[in-house]
C-alpha cells in the first residue's frame, strides 16, 4: 500500500498527461506560453479571485507575498508552531521575524485566542512591529479565518493564507487560497494538487500586490523584459508542469477532492471510538492534505508505526519537532514562550495512508491494522 499512490493517479490520467508534456516539448515553449496562462486563469475561476500568479514552489509563493509587502528587518510575522517549515522560514529570509503561536488540538491550526495573546506581547516588549500573520490550512483543513481576520483587523495585520495543504478546501462558499490578502498553494508531487516537480502559485483580488508579485518572480522586470526596475528572484513555472497540472486539475474538480473526502469519512467512522480522529468545524471542507489521528502517548504512537509498517501500511509522523524547537530561528521567535499543544501534538500525531484513489477495501484494511494493533498495545 502506498501513502500517496500518485502511480495509480498517473495510470488513471495518462493519455491526456502524455499528450500535454508531447504538446508542450513539439511547441518549445517550455517556459510561460499559453499552458501556463490557461492554468492561472482556470485556478483564479476555480479559487474565485482576480488573480492567479504560478511560480517556482510552494516557498518561494509565500516569499514573493511578504516581498510584496515590503516585510522585512524588525517586522514581526505571526506562524502557527505546528507547521511545515517554510511557513515561518519565509519571514527570516527577509530579515523579518517570525513569532510562533500556538494551534487548536482538534483542527491542528492556528488558535485565534493564542494569536491575540502573543500580538500583545510583541507589542509591549516593543522590539518587533507586529505586520502580518501567516495562518496555515493545516493537512487541507482551512485555518479559522473569521476568527483570525478579527483579530489582524484589530491589530493592522495583513493576512497571508499558507494554502499549501489547503488546496481545494472550503469555508462555507469560499474556497482556499482566498481566504487571506494573498493566498499561496504549492503544486508539490504530494500536495492536494501536485505537479511532476516543482512548482506554486500566489492568489489575490488585489491589483497593486498582483503587479508586484509578478515583476518579483522575473527579477523585478519593469516594462519589458531587460528593464529591471526592483530587486527580484527567478521563479516561474515551467510550461511541462502547468501541461501536467492542467487534466489533474480538472479530475481534482470533478472527482479527485470528493473521492478524497469519501475516504477520510470511511476512515472516521471506522476510527472515532478507539482514537482522536480529526475534526473538521461545521461549514468547513478539507482536501484531506493528511489524515492526522491522535494517539494516547508518544510510546504508543511510536509502536503503533512500527507494528503497522509490519504490515506494510506506512504512516508518518507530521511533525515531529515544533518550529520554535528548530534552531534555525533566534528566541525573538518564541512569543509568548508557551506551546502546550504543539508540544503534545508532535509526540502523538500519526498520518494514515490516504489520497483519491483509496478504495473502501484499503481504508477498512488501514482501520482494522490500527484496531487490532491498539488492542493488543493497551
Ligand atoms: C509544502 C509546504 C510548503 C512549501 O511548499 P514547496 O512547494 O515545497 O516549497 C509551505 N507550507 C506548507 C504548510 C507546506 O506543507
């Protein structure tokens, strides 16, 4: 059994992923060109906003964000402790801070209450200027954001939305990826929407940071082309993924997103009386990035892997060390110093197989594995 069969997606979509990488090399366009405008404007309809920018990776999307509001040296960037690296790594690349705030067990995201509490003290220690807050769709659950967006308003936060988990997610009608200033998602291979490599995208109704994001990520070009007018990177994506992204985008509308939420309600039912299975609020959708469970204690989590990877069913551990644990960051990082859950949730969390092309057969052989495994641990 594989984690994320994106073999069996390939067999499945072959013939039209073949012909758009046959098409794409035939053309030599190989690097923007009508694929990758054909996909930006499918992903900006399908998101709902005016604009839709790919680039290199999920990272360098989140960058250009931060770059396009000028965050930098002495500025403070709110990130939830729970999260994949880059979330917070974005912030330090620009000189900036980022602060770590504590999540919500149930949803694994960002604690709208934590956030406040460490604004606050950013405020009255007095050494960083609180500017954004960058609230991550962890495992393809939409973070809070009414709740979040209240508290940046009251504080002059902009709001970026990490929707590199968060792909096809929703909030009511609204759709991930919209739910910030900007949104950014990631196209890797293991992402909700992943390509064959790298590869992001920045999504946002505002015209200015559009602009800017789109001079950023070709070395800050002006007019044209060798008219360099800003500081920038290169980071674009190539026309042989936006050709791949192309039909996988349109089995992830049609059915990929829905398959996907079919097997995690498999998984719950057969899941909910015997460990903590992930809680999606009322009104909220997942894409189903993760399917996260909580065990009883780290010892129990620890063997209940192994005795699973003896029946060869992977799981993985997402994450392992919080971001205020990495010692890549300085201690301004730390906020407020407390991360009761993130700490408990790094030692208990264990992530199921699950994709779009699980069928009823696997989740029942993954469900019953952990069931009689756990038995026989406690
Ligand atoms: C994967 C991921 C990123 C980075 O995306 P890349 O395309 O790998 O650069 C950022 N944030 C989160 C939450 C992610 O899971």
């Amino acid at each position: 059994m594989q984690f994320r069969d994106l073999k069996k997606q390939y067999e499945v979509l072959k013939e039209d992923i073949d012909r758009e990488i046959v098409e794409v090399i035939e053309s030599s366009r190989f690097i923007g060109g009508p694929k990758v405008s054909e996909l930006e404007k499918r992903l900006a309809e399908y998101v709902g906003v005016k604009h839709c920018i790919t680039c290199g990776n999920g990272t360098d999307a989140l960058l250009l964000a931060l770059m396009a509001w000028g965050i930098g040296p002495g500025d403070a960037v709110f990130v939830p402790d729970f999260t994949f690296f880059s979330s917070g790594e974005v912030a330090s690349t620009l000189g900036a801070t980022p602060v770590f705030v504590d999540v919500i067990p149930e949803t694994f995201n960002m604690d709208s209450d934590s956030l406040e509490k460490v604004v606050k003290k950013t405020l009255e220690d007095g050494k960083l200027t609180p500017k954004a807050v960058v609230a991550v769709d962890l495992f393809g659950l939409p973070a809070d954001f009414p709740a979040i967006r209240a508290v940046a308003d009251r504080y002059g936060l902009k709001v970026l939305e990490d929707g590199a988990q968060g792909f096809g997610g929703q909030i009511g009608d609204g759709r991930a990826c919209s739910f910030g200033d900007i949104g950014t998602t990631s196209f890797f291979p293991a992402k909700p929407l992943g390509c064959y490599g790298d590869g992001g995208a920045v999504f946002t109704d505002d015209d200015d940071s559009a602009a800017l994001i789109r001079s950023f990520c070709v070395h800050g070009k002006g007019e044209m082309k060798y008219d360099n007018v800003r500081i920038g990177m290169n980071s674009r994506l190539d026309s042989i993924q936006a050709g791949i992204l192309i039909p996988k985008f349109e089995a992830f509308r049609k059915h990929e997103a829905a398959d996907v939420n079919k097997a995690a309600s498999q998984y719950t039912e057969l899941l909910k009386d015997i460990v903590e299975t992930p809680v999606v609020p009322d009104g909220f959708v997942s894409s189903w990035a993760q399917y996260t469970i909580r065990l009883n204690s780290e010892e129990e989590r620890d063997a209940l892997k192994i005795a699973l990877q003896s029946r060869e069913i992977p799981s993985m551990v997402y994450y392992p060390k919080a971001m205020h644990c990495q010692e890549a960051f300085d201690k301004e990082s730390l906020g407020d110093g407390e991360f009761p859950v993130t700490d408990k949730l790094c030692k208990t969390v264990l992530s199921l197989p699950m994709h779009s092309y699980l069928t009823r057969d696997d989740v029942e052989r993954v469900a019953s594995a952990v069931r009689e495994e756990l038995s026989k641990l406690r």
